[in-house]
C-alpha cells in the first residue's frame, strides 16, 4: 500500500510552479537565502508571496498545496531558475551562463536557440553541499498553509548534469553520483523539518533517448536511487514531457517517451510514485499506466498548462475518466501538467478551481 497523505480519494495537487504575484520583484540572483532575506522587504515579500499563492491553491480547492517553487527567480526557459538555484549553491558550478554544451558549433535551430538561452554551465571543481536550503524553504511554507505541503526537491543530478562542461568531472554519470549524497542530505533535512511528501525533479530519466546508449538507463536509476536512501517520506518522481513556453519539444521528439522510459525506472527503490504529464497531449497514451506497479502510485496531469484557454470541469473529468480506466482510484493523485509559472496568475487559479469541481464530480460517482 502506498502512502496517502490526505484522506481523500483523488486528492488533488500540482505539480510546484505557480505565477508570481506582480509585487513580488525580488530575485536571490544566487545569494543564501540566510543572507538575501537580511533585507527586511526581500524576506517580507517572500513571505507574503508563499502565503499569497498557497491562499490561491486553497481557496482553489486544492487538497495539497506547494509553495509555487517562490524561490525560482525569473531567469530564462520560464520556469525561472529551476537548474541555476542549485547551480548557483552548489560549490562546483560556475555561475555564469555559457552557451548550451550540446549546440556548440551548431546552425542555428529552434533547439538551439532556446537551449542556449537556457544557457550551459562550467563544472570546474568537485561538488559539495552548499545553502541550499529547502528546509528553510519548506518551514516558511508550513507555517502558511492549513493543507499538506508537497516540497519539490531539484532539479536533481541527472537534470543537472544534462548542461554541464566537464572540466572537473569526466561525464554525466560521474557528476550524478557525486551529486547524489546533496540531495539525499537535504531530503533526510526536510523529512526532520516535518516534510512528509517530496516530489523529486529529474529530468535525467529521458537522457537516455539523446545518448541512444541504454546503459544511462541503469546508472540514472541508481542516482535516484541514492538519494532517496533512508528518506522516511512519500516521494514522488516527476519528469516532465517539455514546457518551453508553452511549446510542444520533447514529445514532438519522442511520442512515445514515457512508455519507453517508463518500464527501466518502475522499480527504482525509494520511489512511491510517478509525476507524469498527460493534459498537455490530450491524454495520449494514458493506457500504457496499466502497467503501473502494484506499489507504486500516479501523480497525474489532467490541467494543461500550455494554454490560458480555462478547461472546464466536464473536460477534465473526462480525462479523469481515462485515467481511472487504467489505474484504481485510490492510487491516483490528479495534478497539473508540469510548469504554471507562464501563465496569468487568474488563470492559473481559475483552472486549479476546475480541477478541483472535477475530482468532487468524479468522487461521487467512484463513491456511488
């Protein structure tokens, strides 16, 4: 039996981001949060930004709420900072923004442009626990929320390593594994600060279709693996299918990708479920979660964050239904797809709303 953290079938969530309320200016720019929120309005923004978007996701309906990932400054690829934060706090990494390791010398592409505005990172030396700090992060949050608080823990090695010039470390493989003991380190630091449900962010699991090298499949599990060695704490694994402003890229790509990753990564010890995004292709190959393991649980997209167009109840119950097609009701936790921050703070919470009259609608009829 997996973990339930609220008691509620179909509980809802989503995945982290969340817009930014327009006041709240302010950008860490890679300080300790310890030394940035010495600022009294910096510290007094942010706070009032966390308890502003966990309002949003309550008064939304949400059974589960996050944090909104206020802690992503406004970089680029939207998302904000997802992989310059631990960058930034991670000894190692150099904080400047190269160009993108993997379109060196190339033509210019789509790929290539919105890789490089992403940017690359130089690795120059070997990598240590920083002040990181999601601990911090996650008592501000608690303090503010009357719902469970779900802690996005990443982006993580796999991801992280997937930018890199290897000046220090030799390849991908070998810079995960010595970043595997941070994260686990700050997982078993949230879990004391009384996080019971983290949501690891690593996008590494779709590595190996660019390497066409299998191999990646096994040491990517394994990193994972590692860091969630002796975490007492529902985790969830989420890896996105792509969200460049709003652009279709890696599912373009690979179609099938989640079916084709999926089955080396279903036994990964330490994962309790999968965060996986289906909204966004209009539940295309939903039907492969039949395979779901037994003890494992699904984190599922029913809200597509690609549009501001606001879904209504009805068409995210019919997703619902596909979903409950394949997999029990009481395994099943509805989400969005990955990435709110995009979009307009009314919309986002306007369709967290629809989201949540959907799962009242489905729950009735599971209940009968």
């Amino acid at each position: 039996m997996t973990t339930k953290i609220v008691d509620t079938i179909l509980p809802t969530t989503m995945v982290g981001s969340y817009p930014r309320p327009h006041w709240f200016k302010h950008q860490l720019l890679g300080r300790d949060i310890r030394v940035a929120f010495k600022e009294v309005q910096h510290e007094e923004a942010y706070e009032d930004a966390v308890a502003t978007v966990i309002r949003d996701q309550e008064e939304a309906g949400l059974d589960i709420v996050t944090d909104g990932n206020m802690w992503y400054d406004d970089y680029v690829g939207v998302i904000g900072s997802f992989c310059w934060y631990m960058y930034e706090r991670i000894p190692g990494f150099e904080h400047a923004r190269d160009p993108h390791p993997l379109y060196v010398g190339a033509e210019q592409s789509q790929g290539k442009e919105i890789l490089d505005d992403w940017g690359g990172v130089v690795n120059s030396g070997p990598v240590s626990r920083g002040p990181i700090r999601l601990a911090d992060l996650y008592k501000i949050a608690s303090k503010h929320a009357k719902a469970p608080v779900k802690v996005s823990v990443g982006a993580g090695p796999a991801n992280l390593a997937w930018h890199v010039y290897f000046q220090h470390y030799k390849t991908p493989k070998e810079l995960s594994v010595a970043l595997a003991p941070i994260f686990n380190a700050e997982m078993k630091e949230l879990v004391k600060a009384g996080a019971k449900y983290l949501q690891f962010e690593d996008l590494g699991a779709w590595l190996p279709l660019f390497t066409n090298d299998k191999t990646d499949y096994i040491w990517i599990k394994d990193v994972v693996a590692q860091c969630c060695d002796g975490v007492d704490a529902k985790i969830g694994w989420h890896f996105c299918f792509g969200n460049a402003w709003g652009n279709d890229i890696l599912s373009a790509n690979f179609p099938e990708g989640y079916q084709t990753v999926l089955p080396h990564f279903f036994d990964t010890p330490g994962i309790d479920q999968f965060v996986l995004d289906y909204a966004n292709r209009h539940m295309a190959g939903i039907e492969f979660m039949k395979h779901l393991p037994k003890d494992k649980d699904l984190q599922v997209g029913v809200v597509d964050i690609r549009t501001n167009a606001i879904e209504t109840p009805q068409q995210i119950v019919t997703r619902i239904k596909q979903v409950l097609a394949v997999v029990p009701p009481d395994r099943v936790v509805l989400s969005t797809d990955c990435g709110m921050k995009p979009l307009a703070r009314m919309v986002a919470k306007m369709k967290l709303s629809a989201l949540a009259e959907a799962a009242k609608i489905v729950r009735k009829e599971v209940k009968g």
